[in-house]
C-alpha cells in the first residue's frame, strides 16, 4: 500500500496495527505488570531478545501507540514518551551526558530548561550559551569535549528562529548529538530530521494535544546519529546493531531507571487531541498571522515579535524551514506612555491570563513577571525581554472575536 499522508495515520493508526475488536482506539491499560508463562520468555524479554511489556514504568501498550504515532510525525527510528515534557529533557540529558562533558545551548531557552541546566553545571556537566540564530556561534562555542548540542526551534517568547541547517551541517561534521527541542515549531512545520537533528524532544503537553488536560512528553531518534562512537553507551548495550544503542540506553538508563513515565489515561487524552493536531494548527497559525498583522498596525503597541512578520530578523529562515505558516506564538510590548501592560492584560475577557502555550484557547502572559522572573534583570536584557513584554498564544478561536478582546483592551 502507498505510504499515507501523515493526518491519515493519525486516524487509522490504532487500528491498523491492531487493536482487539478492531476498536479505533488503543484502549487504557492500566496494569503495572504483565505475566509470562514461560521463564524464557520473561528472561527474554529482559534481555531485548523479544519484545514484551514487563513493568508499566517502562511503557505499556497505550503508551507504545502515542509512541508509534509521534514517531511517524517525527520519521523517526523510534520515540519513548515521557511523564512531561521536562521529564524528556532530564532524560535525555542524565542518560546520555556525564560529568566532563560540554554541552552547548540555545542562549534562548524555555525558562524551566535552563533552570535544569544551571542544576546540571552542579553535577560536573559543563555548559556554554550561544545565540543559535547564527552557526558560527555556535561553532565557537564549541570545545574538544563537546558531546551535544541543544536548542529550540522557535524560541519563546521572542520567537527568534535558529539556524537549524547551519548547525545541523555543523554538528554532523563534528559527530556532535544534536538535540532539537521542536514543541514550539511542532511536526506541522518542520521535520528537525531534514536539519540533521539527531533527537527531537516534544511536549505532549502543548500544540499536539492542544486541549490542555494532559502533560506528556517525547523523545525521537531520527536515525542520524553513528553511536557507535559515542562513547557514553553503556558497555551492555553495545550489543546487536549500533543504531539501536541510543534507543536503548534512553529507555532503559532513562524511562525506567529516572522513571518519568507517562500515564495509559494520559498518553490516550494526547492520542486523541493529536486526532485534529494538523487541522487545529492550521487555523492557530492562520490566527496569529492576522493578530500579528493587526497588532503591528495598532498605535499603542511599540513592537511585535512574530517570524511571519517581514521585519522580523529571522523572517527569510522562517518562510524557508516552515512552508508558509510561521507557529502560534508571537509576543508584543505595549507604548509605555499609553498603558501599562498589566492593565492591558486585566482588560481582557475572551483571551486568557495563563501561562499555557499551544492550547486551542488563546491566552496571554506577562513574561518578565512570571516565566522569567527567576532571572537576573542583566540577564533578561541580555536576552532581550522588555519588561512590558507580553506573549500570545494564539488558539483556534473566530479570530475577530480575539482582535475585538485586544482592542477593547488596547483602548
Ligand atoms: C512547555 C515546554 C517544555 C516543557 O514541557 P512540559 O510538558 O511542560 O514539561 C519544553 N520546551 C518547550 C519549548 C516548551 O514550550
């Protein structure tokens, strides 16, 4: 059979890798052990001489649908799905890094990711931030003990775009881990692998559920990376084909032993709201084009930040690496002589005050006060993040009712 489109296989994909009754619908299971009949096959198992479920902290087979499902959206070779979008990030870290080791990050990265990664400098994991706009940056950057480089697609809330290509290129002629944060882009997008990502880390929490009533998260090997000379693989796993030993390692030093398993309740509450991600998405970004757009032309805002927009520094990237829709976040800062942006944000009424991004219902946050208000004031002005500054995203709303919410508020 022709490969299907991807929105396809969302659809069917339960199913047609077969579930009891044909129901379209993994079902929840919600055992924590499974039993064997016979002592080889448990053994077996174990030893990833057959594939099994033994123990629900390892993943069961609601969670190995989601699984199959972000791992088609991806191209991956594989993907293990995590409690939270954090929990892949801890992961992938913890299980792949050890002390001496360099790593270099996105300067402009979700604030609880750098939070992680100050406690990580803790633990012997040397880090250096680089302004991922530009390759040669990063290059420099870099050091002889090197072994991954980490960054976001788009950055929140600023939305600068980074040089995915650039340093793909670079990171693959160097036998670098490139590890691509892609919750804000999403699969709808940009496929990180076409970058030379070698994984790609989602939130389940954000854009792909979309309905906000469940957290989650993933990790993705592209397939990429040669790790047969990485040499933080463990020696019991340098067994069998050396594609499979990331894979490996991330399930079994990471999911199972730092245990941050996502729930079979959850994981079916993303299946289903990843049902209508590319539809959903489709109307978020068209929305956010337009309140960009409107925005831009209103009086009282000084500054919009949005990659669609043509003065937006990144705009050329952004129309090359994301085929004509440019994501559901944009930001914007108020004319400090016409409002103070906390009144803007007590004024509205459709739009909510949360802190929440990628949810089908649109909502606003003021950032210097909330996300990043563990950072240093020099170090938000290092990154850019005026004290006005206000993220928006953008949902799937009638999109006048939004524009009419913001100038009722802006007035
Ligand atoms: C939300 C988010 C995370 C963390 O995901 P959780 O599921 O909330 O733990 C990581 N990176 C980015 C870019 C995010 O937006």
């Amino acid at each position: 059979m022709k490969k299907l489109h991807l929105q396809t296989q969302l659809l069917h994909s339960d199913r047609l890798r077969g579930t009891e009754y044909a129901a379209s619908h993994q079902p929840i299971h919600k055992s924590v052990q499974w039993g064997y009949a016979r002592a080889q096959d448990i053994a077996d198992t174990f030893q990833n001489k057959r594939s099994g479920f033994t123990y629900a902290r390892g993943g069961n087979p609601t969670t190995a649908a989601l699984e199959a499902q972000i791992n088609a959206l991806e191209d991956g070779i594989g993907t293990i799905s995590f409690a939270t979008g954090m929990s892949a990030i801890s992961t992938v870290i913890l299980a792949l890094l050890k002390a001496g080791d360099h790593l270099v990050a996105s300067q402009y990265l979700f604030g609880n990711t750098t939070s992680l990664f100050s406690t990580l400098a803790a633990h012997g994991i040397s880090i250096t931030y680089a302004d991922v706009t530009d390759a040669d940056k990063v290059k420099a950057a870099m050091q002889p003990n090197t072994r991954m480089v980490f960054l976001e697609t788009i950055a929140n809330p600023r939305t600068q775009v980074a040089d995915l290509k650039g340093i793909g290129e670079l990171c693959q002629h160097q036998g670098v881990l490139f590890v691509v944060d892609a919750t804000m882009s999403t699969p709808a997008l940009l496929r990180a692998k076409d970058y030379g990502a070698s994984i790609v880390m989602n939130s389940l929490s954000k854009g792909l559920a979309g309905h906000g009533a469940a957290l989650g998260g993933a990790l993705t090997d592209t397939g990429l990376f040669d790790w047969s000379v990485y040499p933080n693989i463990f020696e019991g796993y340098r067994k069998g084909e050396a594609k499979n030993w990331g894979l490996l390692q991330l399930r079994k030093k990471g999911l199972r032993d730092i245990g941050g398993a996502l729930s079979a309740d959850s994981a079916q509450q993303i299946a289903l709201g990843l049902e209508t991600f590319f539809l959903r998405n489709e109307r978020a970004c068209q929305n956010a084009m337009t309140l960009a757009n409107w925005l831009n032309a209103h009086p009282a805002v000084e500054k919009v930040d949005y990659p669609g927009l043509s003065e937006h520094p990144q705009h050329a990237r952004a129309s090359e690496l994301f085929k004509g829709s440019y994501g559901t976040l944009l930001s914007f800062t108020v004319k400090d002589s016409v409002k103070h942006p906390f009144d803007v944000l007590d004024t509205l009424k459709i739009i909510m005050m949360s802190t929440h991004l990628g949810d089908n219902r649109t909502m606003a946050l003021p950032v210097t006060q909330t996300i990043y208000a563990e950072m240093s004031a020099e170090r938000r002005a290092e990154w850019g993040i005026a004290d006005g500054l206000i993220r928006i995203s953008v949902g799937i709303e009638q999109v006048d009712d939004l524009i009419d919410d913001l100038a009722q508020a802006l007035a």
